[in-house]
C-alpha cells in the first residue's frame, strides 16, 4: 500500500508525457516545430516525408534551406487572419495537396517562443472534390439536354394537338352533310 501511494504521490507512472511523445510519432499528418528564429527545433516522421534529408540533418537548420514552399508559408501566415491554408508541395512521387495549420506557440510567460506547422495530406479529397466538379458539369450537361428534349416533346405534343383539332373540324363538316 505504501509503494502504491509512493507510485502514485510522486506520478513514477505519469503516462500523459508518453502518451503524447507516441502520439506526435505515430501521426499521420506532418509536424514541424520552429523556433522565434524560423529554425527548425523538433520534428515528426510524417514530416520528414515532406523534406530530402534525415531528421539529424535538419534540425536546428533554418526552415526557408530545408521545408517544401517555405516563402509561400510565410507569407499566408504573416497576411492570413485565418492561420490555415491549402496549398500543394512537391512530394515523392508527385506532387501533394496540404491543408497546413500554422500557429504560435507560447511559453509559460505568455510569450511567442515559435511556431507549430502541422501538414494535412488531403490529396485524397482534393481528387474527389475534382471528380465530383467533373460529374456535376456532366449532369448538368445532361440536364440540360433533358430540358431541350423536353421543350422539343412539348412542341411536338402542341403540334399534334393542333392537328388533331384541325383534322376532327375538317372532318365534321362531312361527316355532318353524310349524317
């Protein structure tokens, strides 16, 4: 009992600093963390799929000599309100439609000690918001000709209306003098 509370008083168990070391590790989705000098401080293997080189020769490095469209990245964050954005980087073995979110990080002071950029792979979604873009153009393709046809039916069933009222007048006056 004294060795569970001494476990648990002093958190020789804490599991919260593994759970989220795994869980930045094991992510699907790219994580760079910068310092206030744009340099590269900490990194996750997603994110190396985005750059050439192994983690142990781009840390401490400056982001504008190693990151995929650092310029283009700057820019949306220093002019953007909105701290997310879509763009696409060049990636083995083409090329990769991102969503990056990119935000401040603060020390305990309240200051800004860097920056987290996290890239989103959303090539996948891209793709079929393209191919749904390419069936609504053929549906209303098609629609469009459904109501040209339509509108021709319409005429056409004017047209026989018409003759059939010309046709049973033309033929009363007969049938009348036959009667």
């Amino acid at each position: 009992l004294v060795i569970a509370w001494g476990l648990f008083r002093l958190k020789l168990f804490d599991i919260v600093p593994i759970a989220h070391d795994r869980l930045i590790e094991q992510m699907h989705d790219a994580v760079f963390v910068l310092d206030t000098q744009y340099r590269l401080v900490d990194i996750n293997p997603a994110a190396l799929g985005y750059l050439d080189h192994p983690e142990a020769e781009v840390v401490g490095k400056q982001a504008a000599d190693i990151m995929p469209h650092w310029d283009e990245l700057l820019k949306h964050y220093q002019k953007s309100q909105r701290k997310s954005f879509d763009i696409t980087v060049d990636k083995s073995p083409g090329y990769s439609d991102v969503s990056v979110s990119m935000s401040d990080l603060e020390d305990i002071r309240g200051d800004i000690a860097g920056q987290l950029i996290v890239f989103h792979n959303i090539t996948e979604q891209k793709r079929n918001e393209r191919e749904i873009k390419q069936y609504n153009q053929k549906l209303e393709t098609l629609n469009y000709d459904l109501e040209e046809a339509n509108a021709h039916l319409k005429r056409l069933d004017q047209i026989k209306d018409e003759f059939v009222a010309n046709v049973s007048h033309e033929l009363r006056t007969p049938l009348t003098n036959i009667k």
